[in-house]
C-alpha cells in the first residue's frame, strides 16, 4: 500500500466501468470517490471496497468541485486524479511517483503516464497551451488536416519522455502542495479544460508538467460523456469561451467568442452534411441551443455554471 498519494475519483453514471477502476487501485493506495448523484447504481456497494471513501453528492458538482472536495479529505504528498474509465496496470503508479522523487524533476508539479486502450494503442494525451487563433483553427476545424493547429499534440506519436505544457486529466497525477497552493480546479469549469487551465496556472507559478512514455495505464476513452454528445459539446464550448476570458485578454477572447459562435456552428454542420449525418447535425444544433440559452446568464449576470 502506497501511503503518500491519495487517489481521486470523480463518478457519474459511470457503469461497470467505476468498479473495474477501482478493482485497479485495491491495495495501491488510499482513494476517495465523488459520487455525482448518479442514477445507474454504479456507485452501490463500492463503500464497502478496502481503502475507499465515498463521498454522495446530492446533485451533479461538475468535475473541478467535486475533485476540489475529494482532495480537501487527503491529507497525502500527492493527488492521483483518475477518470473512472481509466485503470492504473501493476507498478503504474508505483514507477510515476518514483519518477517525482527524482532530483532532475523536483521542479515538476504534474506528473502523466502513457495512456493505451482495449487495442493497445497509444492516445494522443498531452496539449499545447492554446490561444485565441488555435481555438479558431478547431472551430474551423482546421486542426484536422494541420495537427500542429491543435491543443492535443496529436502529430507527435508520445513515444519519449518530456516536459509538456499539459498532460490530460485522465491520469493526473500532482504534487499536493501545488494543489492546495493554487486552490485546486477553477470551480467555474464545470467539466473540460479546468485540468488545462490547472496547468497553466502551475506553469504561471514556476511548476511543469512531465510525461513518462515508459509508463502506462488504461484509459478508455470517452468515458460517460458518450452518453450525452449533444451536452458535451455544449461543455466544451462553454469552457473555451470561460478559458479564453480568464487567459486571453479582449482581443483574444472576442476571437474566441466570434469564431465559436459563427464559424463553428457552420463548419460542424457542413461536415455532418457531408458524412451525411443526421445525429451529428441535431447534437451540433442542440449544443447550440443550450450555448445561447446559457450566455445571457454568463454576460449579464457573471453565472459561469
């Protein structure tokens, strides 16, 4: 049992998936799991599992709250943060912590692993810090054809180890001392980005951010968000427009906003056209609606949730 790092799982409907993620960490080390007031039963029973607290919301806190809340019951030198659709292989996380402790690192406050699917293929897991014309290239979906465009570092195959601006929440693994320093997540990020802004706040603080190619753990991919395309899309705009007000200053939030409201919604829909895609068209238009619905509240009144 690893006693200097607690591990934080943030739940929602997550299925059969929670259990096999604990299953993982049983007998590694302490966790805490934040129930999100989820209606699929996944969270039943997994109290009586060894070395793990459960924390049931009474409503969904998003992920940045209820990560928050998990971490102010561990009294741990680290944080794993771990996605339930994620699972950590023997020795995973015993050989990220060891990589820590290493002087040549003493200055890296997050720590990532090489994430692998069911297939054993290598995600794409680290970022780039973004600006105002990246968040342009995506919602003209140019990121596809020139990668470089993109958050995600997508052109690089993650097979060495090296300092990055980001490594993704799925496996996050921080040193407890940054978290509390930095008040943890940015609890105006519901779900999306609130890891990326993470990072760059501990970037802004003299801290980096390491990949370990020669670690890995299981990351589906995903995860229950499948469940709800239409409002995840909703998510992720919403946190780009809260991250580009927070990072960008005017001009760059106002091209943020322009081209997420403007040129987004139309390149997603021809290429749903394309493809010939009906769901994908709702979901774009759907998203859309929740967007607008949203903004007045975020404008006139500084609601960001």
């Amino acid at each position: 049992m690893i006693k200097n790092v607690t591990a934080v799982v943030v739940n929602w409907n997550s299925g059969t998936q929670l259990l096999e993620c604990l299953n993982s960490l049983q007998n590694v080390c302490p966790i805490v799991v934040v129930d999100n007031s989820s209606t699929d039963g996944s969270c039943d029973g997994v109290s009586a599992l060894d070395n793990v607290k459960v924390i049931a919301a009474k409503y969904n806190l998003g992920f940045g709250m209820a990560s928050n809340l998990a971490a102010s019951h561990a009294q741990t030198e680290y944080l794993l943060f771990l996605n339930p659709d994620a699972a950590v292989f023997p020795g995973t996380l015993e050989r990220a912590l060891s990589a820590m402790e290493e002087p040549a690192y003493s200055n890296v406050g997050i720590c990532g692993v090489q994430l692998v699917d069911a297939t054993n293929a290598v995600a794409r897991s680290c970022a780039r810090f973004p600006s105002s014309a990246m968040f342009a290239a995506q919602a003209l979906g140019l990121d596809k054809f020139i990668p470089q465009l993109g958050l995600l570092m997508s052109d690089w195959p993650h097979n060495s180890t090296q300092h990055v601006d980001h490594v993704i929440g799925a496996f996050f693994l921080v040193r407890t001392e940054l978290f509390k320093s930095l008040q943890g997540f940015d609890e105006r990020f519901f779900v999306y980005l609130e890891d990326l802004d993470f990072s760059l706040r501990a970037k802004q603080a003299g801290w980096g951010s390491l990949y370990l190619a020669d670690v890995q753990a299981f990351h589906k991919g995903g995860g229950t968000s499948d469940q709800i395309k239409a409002r995840r899309l909703f998510y992720v705009l919403r946190s780009r427009l809260l991250y580009a007000n927070k990072h960008f200053g005017f001009w760059g939030s106002l091209v943020t906003f322009l081209s997420t409201l403007l040129l987004e919604p139309v390149s997603r829909s021809v290429l749903a056209l394309v493809r010939r895609s009906r769901s994908d068209l709702k979901e774009t238009w759907q998203a859309y609606g929740m967007l607008l619905r949203w903004l007045p509240s975020w404008v006139f009144k500084g609601s960001t949730r």
